[in-house]
C-alpha cells in the first residue's frame, strides 16, 4: 500500500488531477486482490475480484465520458471485459453504449446507466445498477454451505449496504428520482440469526446478532427452527448437533436465494452432517458425489 500511496501522489502532482489518486489506488488493490487470490487457488474469489474490475471499469468509462476525458490507460486490468470494448465505449454516442455491452453480462448495468447519465446528467442509476449486479451474484453463492463464500458474501453485502445508506442520503438531498430511492432501499434488508443451544448462541449474542436458544427436545428445536426460517434472515448459523433435528425445516429452503444456512460443528464431536450438507450442494452443482467414502 505504501507504494501505491506513493505512485497515487506522483500521478496527481504530474496531472493536477484528484481522480489520478483513485486510480493508482484502485489499481493497486485490484492487482494484489487478484494475486492473493490466485495463490490460494480460490475460484470463487478471483471470479469475485474480476466482477468487481468490470464494475469499477464501467463505472470509469462512463465518467470519463462524461467528462470528455482524453484519457484511455485508466482502465484496470484483469476484468472480462476486454478493455478495447472500454475505449470503444469513449467513442460512441450514450444511445449506442448498451449495444456496444450487449454480449457481456452487463449490458443492463450500461444501458441504464449511460440513458440516465445522458437525460439527468447523474451517475446514480449506474451506481445502483452495479450494486445490484453484484448483490446478486454475492446471493449466488452463499448457497455454498461450507467455505469461505457465505461469510465472505454477507460481509461484502453489508459493505455495500453502508454505500448504499449514501447514495440513498446523496439522492435525497439533491431530491433526485424517488423511486430509484425505493429501489435501494430493498438492499437494506438482511440480517443473521445464530440457532443452537445456550453454549452455542452466547458467544454470538455480543456481537449484535439474532440468537435462538433451542430446547432439549426435537419439537423445541423444530419450533425455534420455524421460527427463524419466518425472520426471514439473510445468514442463519446452525450448530451441528441440532442440525439433524431441523433438517426437514430448512431443506425446504435450500432452492431459495435467502436465507444461507450454515451448519458449523460444536465442542461435541462431530457427526458428519456439515461435510453432508456440503455435499448435497456439490452434488447438486456437478452431479457427482465427491465425498462419498472420505
């Protein structure tokens, strides 16, 4: 980070011109996300650090293009998209820009977008736009319910919630669109419930999270089960040892975007079902099952 503080300063004392510092630093960080996450050969992070180039490439174009910049060595590196279709885009007119995107899967996010930059002279639509894409890819992947991903999805999720609380704060103020408003407002949504008995839920309870303290019997823990499926919870973290109890509860969930059920071993010995539950959703993606006899 030191050296691209360094190189983000140099480039704005050459060229006078702020935007230089979040260039350097955005290249910079996208270059080491991408590096870090080659190396530890995670699929889903290097698919997630590629997405968030292709975001932060558009969202550049269309300033650029709106600024009739001359500049066209901005773009970051290491996207999908190609950057020869990124400098095209400075080329061409707003109403031909979601043509130009129209073989990418963003072709959405620079329709709307470039539509609203050129009739309302904002960047609002591009910005809630690209908030969405990714909110949904993110809803992708806490499916998964072993591994980094749910964690790291909700995390991501609640980041672009507090961008969101400024947009949404940066549209009233200038009392912009309402319902482009309204229709932040759904990303909002989205909180963690902790399921287990006492011992499990405690820890979890001081940071701020809905906890359900089960009881002994497999009613109880049904009935709390039902509970928390009707809170309608982004994440809920299930103890292992009552996992079997409450199975039927949310495998009826299992097909649905929300909520990501973790199933995490207790102090108890393990009994096996969070390496089960992981593989009926490797099963379901490939169609083979990869832990069966391990």
């Amino acid at each position: 980070m030191q050296q691209a503080a360094d190189k983000a300063a140099l480039a704005y004392y050459q060229q006078k011109d702020i935007r230089q510092i979040d260039y350097a630093i955005d290249r910079a960080q996208s270059e080491y996300n991408l590096k870090k996450a080659r190396q530890l050969e995670s699929i889903f992070l290097v698919g997630l650090f590629r997405i968030q180039i292709d975001l932060t490439n558009i969202r550049t174009m269309l300033r650029l293009k709106f600024t009739e910049s001359e500049q066209r060595g901005v773009f970051l590196e290491g996207g999908y998209i190609e950057l020869e279709r990124l400098r095209n885009g400075l080329d061409i007119d707003y109403e031909a820009l979601g043509s130009l995107f129209f073989v990418t899967p963003y072709y959405e996010i620079v329709q709307a977008g470039a539509n609203y930059l050129a009739s309302d002279k904002s960047f609002l639509r591009a910005e809630q736009q690209c908030a969405e894409f990714l909110t949904g890819y993110l809803m992708t992947t806490i499916q998964i319910t072993a591994g980094p991903q749910p964690i790291i999805a909700y995390l991501l999720m609640k980041e672009n919630e507090i961008r969101t609380v400024r947009l949404i704060l940066t549209a009233k103020r200038n009392y912009l669109d309402t319902k482009l408003i309204l229709r932040w407002e759904r990303f909002m949504e989205g909180k963690i419930a902790v399921l287990g008995d006492t011992d499990f839920v405690m820890p979890f309870s001081a940071l701020g999270v809905d906890t359900y303290t089960v009881g002994r019997t497999d009613k109880e823990m049904v009935e709390s089960a039902e509970r928390v499926i009707s809170g309608k919870y982004a994440l809920i973290v299930v103890a292992e040892n009552i996992a079997p109890a409450v199975e039927e509860i949310f495998s009826a969930q299992q097909d649905m975007p929300t909520p990501c059920i973790v199933v995490v071993p207790f102090t108890t010995e393990s009994q096996g079902f969070a390496t089960k539950a992981l593989n009926e959703v490797l099963k379901l993606a490939t169609g083979i099952n990869i832990l069966q006899n391990r």
